[in-house]
C-alpha cells in the first residue's frame, strides 16, 4: 500500500520516468554502453559486450532480484552488477562494470532520466503556455481593474495579464533549454575523478560511452557529477512552480466573493465543503499553491548538497531519491492542475465592470494628471490637484468627474465634454493590446528555435 501520495494523489507520466525499474534501466543501459566501449578499444571480446548488452535490460535483469541482492549486501548499485553478472553466459559477467565506480554508472544514468525529464517537464510547460496565449488573444479588449498593493490602480486589460504569464513561462522554456548543456553530462573517471582504473584509454572510454549515450562528458569530477549542475536544475524546476503559484494566488484572489471576477471550473457534482452547502472553494487553485511550497522547500536540499566533503561523502545521497523525482513531479502535477483550471476559467463580466466602476472614476486620476500636465499645467501641480480632488470626491460619495467639471483650474485646460470623455476606463489600457500581439509573435517565433 501507497504511503506518498507522489505515488497515487499526484502521480504524472513523470512518476514512470523517476521510477524504481527505469533506474535499474538506465544504470544498466550505461553498463552496456560501458562494455561496448571497452570492446572497441580491444579491452574485451565483442563477443562480451555483445552478451552483456543483451542481458542489460530489465526483461532479464528483475528488480526484485537486485532487492534481493540488496538485503544481502547492503549496496544497490553494487546489486545491480551482480544481477547482471549472473544473467550473462560465459565469462561475460565478469567484465561487467570494469574500471568503473558505482557513480559513474548512477550519474550517468541520472543524465538519462532528467533528459527523460526535462523533455517532459518541457511539454507540460508548453501545454500551459499554449491555453496562455489563447486566454491572452481571446481577452485582450477584455478591461478590468488593475491593483497594486491590494488596491484599485488603473485599467488594463485580462488579455494582458495572461500575456505577462506566457511570457513568464517563456523565459523558463529558455531556462529549461540552456541547462541541459550543464546537466545532460556523464562521468566515467572512477573513484576520486582520477580515471586510474581505465589505464591511457581512460579518455577514450569515457568519450565513447558519453558519445553512445547521447551525453557530455564532466571535464573534472571527484567520485561525482558537482552538485552545482543538479542544484541549477532543480531551481529552474521551482521558478515554473513559482510561477504557477502566482497565477494560482492570482486566480484565488480574483475568485473572492467580494471580487469574483473569474473563478476556477466547479464540477456539476463538486463539493465545496462538508458543511456548508453553498461554498465555491478555488481548491485547485490552492493545491497549486500547496505543491508549489513543497518543490521551493526541497531546493534547499539540492543547494545544501553542493558542498561535499573531500572528494564526497554520502550526504546527498538519501536526499537525491526523494527531492529529484517530487520535484519533477510535484511540478509536472500542478502544470497539469493550471492547465484545467486555465482551459475552464469561468468570467464574471458583471462583475469585472462593477470593480472597474468602483472608485467612481479615481483609476483614471491619472490620466487627467498627465493630460492637464500636457495641456500646459505643472505635473506637479496637477498631481496635488487631483490628489485634493479625490479625496473630496470620496468624501462627497460623487464622481471624480463631477469635483473635475467644477475645478476652475481643470476648466482652464480642459471642457467639460472633454474631461467627461477622460472617465471612460476601456480607452485608457495604453498599448495592452499591442502587448498581447508581440508576445504573442514573439513566443510563437522562438519556439521554431528551441
């Protein structure tokens, strides 16, 4: 029985790719690729490579075999080897694992399974991006009230609030991209880095198996691939679940009932609470949340592993097999959870107009501020003007507009026709359209360069 619920509540394709059996794959899939460059430098028979490539596949070697091994030994990578050993015919098992150390095989193969990862961390990225940018087109004439510190600041539009987050994404989808050189690297060098065991072919060796398995070979390692290389993938894994986390809150914040401008899908079915009948709870929205805390919290552990002792020591190890595998899939989970709630995404129109009514015409302080400033009136000036201005209209429980036709000093600048055509709120969002489209094009255009 499941005690984590990474393995059942929040299991993603990714749980398959952090799994016990693809590890077992991957650290035999560098075994073979190790025996088959011993072959072609002439260190054993093809013959040998040839057997142990065949039985390296989980179709011969079974994990509970290697578990059973383990329980003798107390040593997995070490179990793997003999499991191995065992199926080969001949004396092919005798060659396997030659010259390395149990970390040349399991970073090495830990390059294959965040290969593995990235691709789809990637995907659901791009998935998420793609209901962005629709959200973005769809709503970009789409005006609503936009805040800053909690309060009501200027129009803008909700075109270009899903803008700004597609482009955020964007920027993790180069992130994503440029740390593969750094991370998609293996090490064949032995027990301290030196490469003692693989004699004047050690160079030779390690290029040809990083060569078979698609990967770089680390210029200098100690018995292990340097931490700093994972720690910068598992950061970039927390900025796209920061980011999620934002639009999440985002989407809390707008569904409040005092607010509730947009709300997250309710199933026709859905219970918002054990007890009161009529609650809409963003729960989605704060599972995102919830999740997100958890990847920020285990980066710490991947920062802290850095700095080994001496050439190493085991410290990062135990960490490893919990915060690589929750961190992908913690953030593969809640990609897929934004995904849902982005595609259903229910608007309030009513809603977003009575907002953006409020104030009663003080969002647009600002725009009479700047005309009446290029109309001829000192900025600074105008900024008291309409500073006075607004409080006595809040006051007064009336119309910005009504305290601004009754200025003498606004009416020097302005008629009141004009000032009346100032406090329409949907023909101040600046170039928020215009936004839209270029990140738009802009996203659309670089993703044929990825």
């Amino acid at each position: 029985m499941a005690v984590s619920p990474v393995d059942t509540r929040y299991n993603t394709k990714m749980n398959k790719i952090f799994d016990e059996e693809n590890k077992l794959a991957k650290w035999m899939e560098v075994e073979a690729a190790l025996a088959r460059a011993h072959a072609k430098l002439g260190t054993i028979p093809k013959k040998t490579a040839d057997e142990i490539t065949k039985k390296a596949t989980l179709k011969h070697v079974k994990l509970e075999r290697v578990k059973e091994i383990e329980a003798e030994i107390h040593h997995d990578l070490m179990a793997m080897v003999k499991a191995l050993a065992e199926q080969c015919d001949g004396e092919a098992g005798g060659f396997v694992h030659l010259g390395a150390t149990s970390y040349d095989i399991e970073d090495t193969a830990q390059a294959l399974i965040f290969r593995d990862a990235l691709d789809e961390l990637e995907a659901s990225v791009v998935a998420v991006q793609d209901v962005l940018l629709e959200k973005a087109i769809l709503n970009k004439h789409t005006v609503c009230i936009g805040r800053t510190h909690g309060q009501h600041a200027v129009p803008l539009t909700y075109g270009l609030k899903f803008a700004l987050w597609a482009s955020e994404l964007d920027r993790h989808l180069d992130r994503l991209h440029e740390l593969r050189p750094r991370i998609l690297v293996g090490k064949m060098s032995g027990a301290v880095g030196s490469m003692a065991t693989f004699g004047d072919k050690a160079f030779k060796v390690r290029d040809l198996v990083m060569a078979d398995l698609g990967l770089e070979a680390a210029l200098a390692t100690n018995q292990v691939v340097q931490r700093d290389r994972y720690a910068e993938a598992m950061f970039v894994v927390t900025l796209v679940a920061c980011t999620l986390e934002k639009i999440a809150k985002e989407i809390r914040n707008l569904q409040r009932t005092e607010i509730m401008e947009v709300a997250e899908p309710f199933a026709g079915k859905q219970v918002g609470s054990s007890t009161m009948p009529h609650k809409r709870n963003p729960h989605k929205s704060e599972r995102v949340c919830a999740l997100a805390r958890l990847v920020r919290a285990e980066l710490s552990v991947a920062l802290e592993n850095i700095s080994l002792e001496h050439e190493r020591d085991l410290t990062n190890s135990a960490n490893e097999r919990v915060i690589f595998p929750e961190m992908f899939i913690f953030t593969d989970y809640i990609l897929g959870q934004m995904k849902f709630i982005l595609e259903g995404l229910e608007f309030f129109p009513e809603n977003i107009q009575k907002n953006l009514e409020m104030t009663k015409g003080m969002v647009l302080a600002e725009r009479l501020m700047v005309t009446l400033a290029n109309k001829g009136m000192s900025r600074q000036d105008a900024h008291e003007l309409l500073r006075k201005a607004s409080r006595r209209a809040y006051k007064k429980g009336v119309h910005l507009k009504e305290e601004m036709k009754t200025d003498k000093a606004v009416l020097e600048f302005l008629k009141p026709e004009e000032v009346d055509e100032l406090f329409v709120e949907s023909t101040y969002i600046g170039k928020a359209p215009e936004i839209v489209d270029e990140v738009v094009k802009r996203v659309n255009k670089k993703r044929g360069k990825r």
